[in-house]
C-alpha cells in the first residue's frame, strides 16, 4: 500500500491526510495489464485465468477500497502462495478450497483492519470516526 506523500521544501515528506478510496493512473494500468493477461490466459485453460485475476482483485481491494496494512497483505500473499503452490504441485488441497480459504481470510483480515484506529479505507467515517485525530497523533510535522 503506498501513501500519498506532500513534500515541503526543507522538511521531510509527510503523508497527506487523503482517507477512503482512491485510484490512480498506476492502478488502472495494474488492473488493466492483469485483466488482459487474465483474458489470454482464459483462451488458453480457464483455471489460470481466475488466478492472476483473483490476487489482483484481492490486492486491488487491499490497497484501493479498504486501504489495510502491509502487514496483513503479506499474511494473506503467504497463505494464498503456499496453498496455491501445493495445490499446483501436489494437487491438494483442491483450487476450491484454495480460493474459499482465500476469501475467509480476506473477510477475517478487513474485519481486523477496520477496528484498527488508523483504519482510512471505506466507510471511515462511520467505522473510524476518531481517524483525523488518530492522523495527527502520528503524522505531526516536525521542523
């Protein structure tokens, strides 16, 4: 997940207090290169095709929608790697229960994030109303 950041001349570059969804040129060619790659894939077997597009969906909301921490984005990449890499060699468990677990473990993740106190994704402001105040705590500038 990355921040937008102001720069002040003289002064370090502090995070710029922007909660909710965003969406910039660089997610719009991520999403549209994945959407691409996803449709060639599915011309060649349909079960590639569902992969890339499901981790960049996943991430999409991760880091757009929800806007959670790198934290439990690495734990969902680490789960979602190991079962898909035993899946594809081993054939268990099934790509089923790879993406299900996938899912369950997105839900579990946001619903976490979202009680954090520097929640700044969607709905913020009925599910984090202290966030400016949390914002400021932890983002003062400094000279």
């Amino acid at each position: 997940m990355m921040h937008d950041v102001k720069h002040i001349p003289g002064r370090h570059a502090q995070p710029e207090f922007r909660p909710g969804f965003r969406l910039n040129v660089l997610d719009c060619i991520l999403i549209g290169s994945g959407a691409i790659a996803a449709y060639f894939a599915f011309t060649l077997e349909c079960l590639p095709a569902a992969i890339p597009a499901y981790v960049i969906l996943t991430f999409f909301l991760y880091c757009n929608v929800f806007r959670i921490r790198r934290t439990p984005e690495f734990i969902w990449a680490g789960v979602f790697t190991i079962l898909a890499l035993t899946s594809f060699y081993f054939g268990q468990p099934s790509w089923l229960i790879v993406f299900v677990v996938g899912v369950a473990l997105s839900m579990i993740l946001i619903a976490i994030e979202m009680r954090h106190p520097s929640y700044h994704g969607i709905f913020w402001r009925s599910v984090n109303p202290r966030l400016p105040a949390w914002w400021d705590q932890h983002h003062s500038q400094s000279p």
